[in-house]
C-alpha cells in the first residue's frame, strides 16, 4: 500500500474532532496527523506536520476558518484544505473557496463521502455539497 493521505482536523468542538479522528480510523488509507481546535493552532500543527489534506470548520473563535485556511495555503500551496462546516450559506462557501479551499462539505457527510472527498482532494479534484453548489448557483444567477 501506498503511504497513507495526512490528514490534520480542524474544529472548535472537541467531540466532532473526536468524531472525525475515529472516522479516520476506519480507513487504512487516511492517516490523522494532528488537531486543531481553532485556526491559530491550526496554522501551528500545519507548520509542524505537513498534512496533505486539512478538514477545516469555518466558523470558530479568533482565527475563522478561511482566515486560517488563507495562511495555510500561502505558507503551504501543496496543502488541500476541505472546508467541513454546518452551514451552506453562499457567503461561506464563496469565503472558503476565496480563500484556497479546494472542497465544501458538510458535516451532515457519509463517512464513504468523506473520504472519497479526502481522496479527490489529495488529487486536486473539488467536492461540492449539494447545497452548497446549489447556494453558488442561486448567488450567480440572481439579477444584480
């Protein structure tokens, strides 16, 4: 087997970080490297352990989501970060995807989902939750 994809969690919440780290478990091809509960640290254990892929919540305390995800990517460009957040609204999605995220999902994801996302990521290949590209979709059609 190839090395497995480095995966770093970001999210505020303890018990979802608990959630996605025995998620990551399950699958022999994701490796977990480290979490974050906020962006500061995020940007700290993204320095120290070189993640291929980041899952990261937008909305958090201090440092937000794509305010880290922004760092992450102009100190590391080969780093994928996947925004995985509650919340499909447009501005979100555009702010994520302004900033360097690759993928938008939403934490209501099946685990097969999530991974296959981690994977496509890995590739450089974009995952959109239904609801958020149907958020973009209805942000770029309206009439000015």
């Amino acid at each position: 087997m190839a090395n497995p994809i480095r995966v770093l969690v970001v999210d505020d919440h303890k018990m979802v970080r608990g959630g996605l780290k025995a998620f990551l478990l399950a699958y022999d091809d994701l490796e977990l490297v480290g979490e974050a509960a906020d962006g500061e640290e995020a940007l700290h254990k993204c320095a120290e352990t070189t993640p291929d892929v980041v899952l990261m919540d937008l909305v958090m305390p201090g440092i937000d989501g794509p305010a880290a995800t922004r760092a992450i990517r102009d100190a590391q460009p080969e780093v994928r970060v996947i925004a995985l957040t509650s919340f499909p609204e447009e501005e979100l999605v555009e702010q994520a995807l302004q900033a360097g995220a690759i993928s938008y999902l939403l934490k209501t994801v099946e685990p097969d989902e999530l991974a296959n996302a981690i994977r496509a990521a890995f590739r450089g290949q974009t995952t959109l939750a239904p609801e958020a590209a149907q958020a973009l979709i209805q942000a770029h059609t309206r009439p000015p």
